[in-house]
C-alpha cells in the first residue's frame, strides 16, 4: 500500500469512490467534471512552494502496488472557511426562569452561524469496502497528520472535522427531513449534491435564520443531533485519541457534529518524527519481519509517498530505520534520507504523550 497525492488518471477510481460512498460523503460528488477541478487544485496545492494566505486543497490516494488499483482517499484543507462559509448549527441550551413562578425549564436551541474562518480540515477519508484490510484504514486516516507535521507552516492554527450524521439505510437524513417539511422543499440528494457544488446561497434565502427549538421538532429528528453515522464511529473514535472534541457545532444538513483540535496538540502531529533512513544491500541476508507497523513517509510535497512498514517504534527516532530496497524505492529516497514515522499502534508510540484538556482544544465519512 502506498499513499500519495493524486493525479489526474485516478480520475475514473475517484468517481467510482464517489458513487459508492453515498450522498452523505459530499466532498467527492459523483460529477466527473467537479472532480477534475478537485483533482487539479489539489495538484497545485502540492506544487505551490508556499501557502499565500488563501486555500489549499491537498488529496491523497490509497493505492495497490500489486493491481495499481485505488483503495481510498483521504484528504486536507488549509485556510478552509476563507473563500466560501462554513455554515453550522450551533447546539446550545438556553435556561427559561419565572422567578415569581418558580419554574426552571432548560430549552435546546439550534442557530446558524459561521464559526470557522481560516482553518484546517481533515476531509475525503473513505475506504472501499473491497479493499478494507488491516491497517489501511488507521494509515488512510493518520497519514495527514505525518504530512502537516512535515509542513506545519501550510496550515492553520485550529484543526476540524466534520463528521457524517446518521442517515437510514436509503441514505436520508430524518434531521434534514424535517427541516425539508418546513424550510427548504428538496430532498436530502438535492441539498448535498448543492453543497458538494459549492452552493450555498439556499442556506441564506431559505435556511432559519433565528433560532430554532428543538424541543418542538419531531423525536427521531432531535434525537439525532451530534450523533454520527455508524459508519463514521471508528474514525470518531480515532479522532478522539487525537485530542479532538465537539464543541456543540454540528451539520446543517444531517446534524452531524464537527470536532477541533489545536493543528499543534494533535496527537500524532506531535509524534511524528524525523529519523535517517539506511537501505540494506540487495545480497545481504533477508531481515526478518518483525516489530509493529509504522507509517514512513518521505519529506517532499508534490512528491510525497507514505508506505507502511514493520519497525520497533521504541528505537525511533534515535536509531536509523532500516529499509529494504523495494521500500525505499517505494518512498523514491536514498541512503542517509531522513524520513517521518508514526507509528499506528498509538499505544505503542514512544512518547506516549497525554491528550491536553477539553480547555486547549465534512468531507463526512471520516
């Protein structure tokens, strides 16, 4: 398995991903020409030699080495929230008092805003089914954080992500649907494939823009808000070892919750670390597979590959990783190259560093 940027022939895989994925995975629609100008300003994101302030899109790919076959996508915004809204709901209690009466009722209210101005965003995860294999998905998923500890000064100062909410087997979200009865009359296909196009002036015509009460809204609506798909639990939880949490911001379309982070105390950003790499002769005897898995990438950007390989995480960074030949080809470095590592397992990694307090802290499908 290698991760690396994409490229326009990955085209056809992108859209099959884009297919298969369903409505609720709204940054990568299955519109052929969308995609292309995803894939195109993601090649320029790579090739741009500094960040400029604005946008960047960076997506990578999960591919096959032995069928050439595109297993998943994952991707990163920096500067998101700049050149269109962020829009959210946000999920807040308000307390209703009749001193004289001596009635104390809590209300739950959602209200639209923009939050999110300029930041960074964790985005396009998704894993074919076909492909779905010890550690492809944890590689898909922490492989970015490798590539922002490489690059720290491309992006913003505070991580997102922003998580799919739940949805029936037939891809409908019951929060949109009823939000659909009383404020916009389009089905949830329509309104995502809208957002995923980049539309968004709906949201100001026609979306609430006072505050909404959520104990009036129908049981299996309200009783989804920021709560994610079962789908999307794993990545929930994987984010969470990170140091991401909710902070009571969620989807304006399925209720799904956002999660943030600092970019700098995100766990594996922090763990990530540069060490030499050694190559070992070709006639030398084959070194046993043995340790855990680690992801090693290479230090480039346009050029930047990431590869899983088996390693004692304890020994790193202090000690030169030891790489086969195929390996390092894999990786396009040299003898004497530094490399990143990560390793998978976070219990294993050497730091062993603590998540900071809830004080210092779509797309969907991550």
């Amino acid at each position: 398995m290698i991760v690396r940027p994409v490229q326009h022939n990955d085209l056809n895989d992108l859209f099959d991903i884009a297919q298969e994925s369903g409505p609720g995975f709204t940054s990568l629609a299955p519109d052929r020409d969308r995609l292309v100008s995803k894939i195109e300003a993601s090649i320029q994101s790579f090739r741009a030699r500094e960040s400029g302030g604005g946008e960047q899109r960076y997506l990578f790919v999960l591919e096959d080495e032995s069928s050439g076959q595109i297993m998943g996508t994952t991707g990163i915004g920096a500067g998101v929230g700049q050149s269109q809204p962020l829009y959210h709901f946000r999920h807040s209690t308000v307390l209703h008092h009749s001193r004289e009466l001596g009635i104390r009722r809590p209300i739950g209210t959602l209200s639209r805003c923009v939050h999110y101005r300029n930041c960074t965003e964790l985005c396009s995860l998704y894993l074919r089914p076909s492909f779905r294999r010890a550690q492809a998905g944890k590689l898909l998923s922490r492989v970015r954080f490798a590539f922002i500890a490489q690059h720290p000064g491309r992006f913003p100062g505070r991580a997102i992500a922003q998580m799919r909410g739940v949805a029936d087997v037939h891809g409908q979200s019951p929060f949109w649907n009823w939000l659909r009865e009383r404020f916009v009359d389009l089905d949830f296909l329509q309104v995502t494939r809208l957002t995923s196009e980049g539309a968004f002036t709906f949201v100001e015509e026609l979306m609430p823009s006072l505050p909404i009460y959520t104990h009036l809204m129908a049981p299996e609506a309200r009783s989804v808000i920021g709560h994610v798909h079962p789908d999307t639990r794993p990545a929930l939880a994987m984010l969470k070892s990170e140091g991401f949490r909710p902070r009571g911001l969620v989807d304006l379309l399925d209720a799904g919750p956002t999660v943030e982070c600092q970019t700098d105390h995100l766990r594996s950003v922090r763990e990530a670390t540069l060490t030499p790499a050694t190559i070992a002769c070709p006639r030398s005897r084959k070194r046993p597979e043995s340790g855990h898995p680690v992801i090693v990438t290479n230090t480039r950007l346009d050029g930047f590959r990431a590869i899983v390989v088996l390693a004692d995480p304890d020994r790193l960074p202090s000690q030169p990783l030891s790489l086969t030949r195929p390996q390092a080809k894999a990786l396009n470095i040299n003898e004497g190259e530094p490399v990143r590592t990560l390793a998978l397992d976070q219990s294993l990694s050497a730091s062993l560093l603590t998540t900071r307090s809830n004080s210092q802290e779509r797309h969907h499908a991550l």
